[in-house]
C-alpha cells in the first residue's frame, strides 16, 4: 500500500480550470463552442445564486436526494428552469451569458441541457448530445 501525499496545488488549479467545450450548435447549423466551468452547486445555492425558494428542486438532482414531488414522472418546470438558468449563466465563461443576452442571443433547450449536463458530470455528461465519438485526450 502505498502512502497517501498530498495533492500538489498545480495538480488541483489544473483539475478545476475551464474547458473549452463543444455544444449542440445552433439550429442554423452554427457550431456553439465555449469555455465552460463546473460551478459548485451547494456554493450556488449558499450565494442565493439559487433562490431558497428552489433548493428543495435542486436538491432533488443530487444521487440520493430527495425529490419535493410523491411522482417521480412529475417535473415542476417553473422550479427548474430557473435553476438551470442560474447554472447555465455560473457555468459559461466565454461568452459569457451576459454576453449572450445583450446580444439578443437565446441558447436552445438543447444547449442548456449540455451546459447543465456539463455541470454535474463534466464531458461525460455531453455524451448524450454528441452523434460523433469523444475524443479521450480533450478533457
């Protein structure tokens, strides 16, 4: 067995930098490229960047968590967009989504769901929204 060190600090800098990400391009066709960061949900929530009103829905997302609804098929959209638009604008980092806003860009449902999917789970969570193979070396 081996003796546990410490993780050198370049080691976690590097680990939590932004990725630039492939998205679901636009329904145009245009490629939507963007440097992503994996916000922390739970910081989200302490920074009311997620309204208290919505963390009992985003609790439900967590493995184990509980949902606020008795029917699992039951999805309360007007909790979770809100949600996910406030990870969606935690996650993009260029363009940023202020960007996107002042110029009258709306990202697609699509698109939304892969920068959500991105922010739970990383590039595994893209493989949904992706028809060619990932590329194992573009972490």
């Amino acid at each position: 067995m081996s003796e546990l060190k410490v993780t050198d600090i370049n080691d976690i800098v590097n680990a939590t930098k932004p990725r630039i990400v492939e998205l679901p391009p636009f329904p145009d066709g245009t490629p939507f490229v963007a440097k992503l960061r994996r916000p922390s949900m739970l910081m989200l929530m302490k920074s009311g960047k997620i309204p208290n009103k919505l963390v009992a829905s985003a609790a439900g997302i967590f493995p184990g968590g509980k949902k606020k609804s008795a029917d699992k098929d039951e999805v309360n959209y007007a909790e979770i967009i809100p949600m996910m638009t406030a990870v969606c604008e935690a996650s993009l980092v260029e363009p940023s989504m202020a960007l996107l806003k002042e110029n009258d860009v709306e990202l697609t449902d699509q698109q939304i769901n892969a920068i959500f999917a991105y922010s739970q789970k990383g590039l595994d969570g893209l493989e949904q929204f992706r028809n060619v193979p990932e590329n194992p070396d573009n972490n």
